[in-house]
C-alpha cells in the first residue's frame, strides 16, 4: 500500500518536477496540495498567482487543494503558526510526509526539516542536488510549458517577466543565474505538461513593478 504524503504546491516548475517524480515512483498516495496565499491579494504568496489559476491546477492535476492563508505582511510567526495548524489536521488523518520542491539550498531544507520535525512529519525533496542546468532541460523536454510570472530585478532583468520557460530563455539567462531561480531570480507558472489532464488556459495581464523590485506579470484565466 502506498504512504499518504501531501505536496507543497508553489504552481511553479520545481514543485510540478518534483510532483512529476513522486507520481513517476509509485511509492506514494497523494493526500493533498497545499498552497500557501496572500489572504490580502488572493494571490499565491511570492508568485503573485491569482488563486483562480491555482484552482484549474488542482482541477487539471485531479488533486485535492488546501489554501494556507496569511497576511499579506505576515512575519515567519505568523506562517509557521498557520502552517503547523493545516499540518496537523493532516497527521491526523496518518499524514507523516510532506514534499518539497527545493534544489539545493541547505538552509532552507534544514529549515523544512526542524519545522517539520516539530510536529512529527517528514520531509521528501524528490529533485534536492539535481543539476539545475539539466533539470530545467528535463523540464522542458518532458513536455511542461511555463510563464515566468515574477522576476527578481536585483538578480535578472525585467524583461524575462512574462516569457515562456523554454530553450530561448535558458540561453538569454545572464551568467551567474540559476537556470531554476533556485536563488529566487524568477518565478513561473506552469500552464501544461504531463501531470495535467488539460493545459490551463490563459492570458498575459499587466507587468508591474512592486515593492521597487519585483516585476510580476499578471496571468488572468481565460
């Protein structure tokens, strides 16, 4: 019988890799995504994605959806309190695991794993120390389609906001950025690929710059 796990869903290309590698392995039943959104916004939180896209990606993924809401200024109290809350609920349905889509930055696994280990759950990094160059290949080749929704301007440029994740975008990348935005260079949303049933469809909105550095791209439902 295979173990319930729950999937931290950002809608981005590490999580569907990593949701992609966990459905490919068979050794886990999926219990539920869980998405973490700006109550204020009503936007996924960093990604700045309207929470209707997000529900077609439940919808087209066939797997339930769990919003963890918090403020838009939310301090790491108030995450961490709201996050072990929605956890909980989850253990005690024999909920043990949690998966993540990190790559390789250390401090924030260590940080997963000490939060995690606060209310006896596990964490699963199905891509951790996998070559980003060869991941964002692998990620393209496999068939995913992605929008970069958010783009760092103190580590790339604005102009890749709104450009479609593919070979031509890896080869405009600056050197010294991660092909993945593990560094949190940029952020997508993945629209189509393997995991999904259907492409979701969509539109590009406004390009705007926010809190004088991030550049998001507003994705509307079409």
């Amino acid at each position: 019988m295979s173990e319930k796990v729950i999937f931290s869903w950002s809608g981005g290309k590490d999580s569907a890799l990593s949701l992609y590698e966990i459905q490919n392995s068979g050794e886990y039943d999926l219990h539920a995504l869980i998405t973490t959104v700006t109550v204020d916004y009503g936007r996924v939180s960093m990604h700045g994605l309207r929470r209707e896209l997000l529900h077609s990606q439940s919808k087209s993924l066939r797997l339930p959806l769990e919003e963890m809401l918090i403020s838009k200024d939310a301090s790491n109290e108030e995450y961490e309190s709201k996050l072990r809350d929605t956890l909980k609920n989850h253990t005690s349905s024999c909920v043990s695991k949690i998966v993540f889509g990190d790559i390789f930055l250390e401090d924030i696994k260590e940080y997963r794993e000490a939060l995690m280990s606060e209310i006896g759950m596990e964490c699963i990094f199905p891509i951790w120390k996998r070559n980003s160059t060869l991941l964002a290949g692998y990620f393209i080749k496999s068939g995913f389609r992605a929008v970069v929704v958010c783009v760092d301007t103190e580590q790339l440029d604005a102009q890749f906001a709104g450009r479609e994740f593919d070979e031509r975008f890896l080869r405009d990348l600056p050197d010294g950025v991660d092909p993945c935005g593990e560094n949190g260079e940029f952020h997508t949303f993945v629209y189509d690929g393997p995991i999904y049933s259907n492409a979701i469809a969509h539109t590009l909105g406004e390009i705007v710059i926010r809190d004088g550095r991030f550049c998001y791209c507003d994705i509307l439902p079409s």
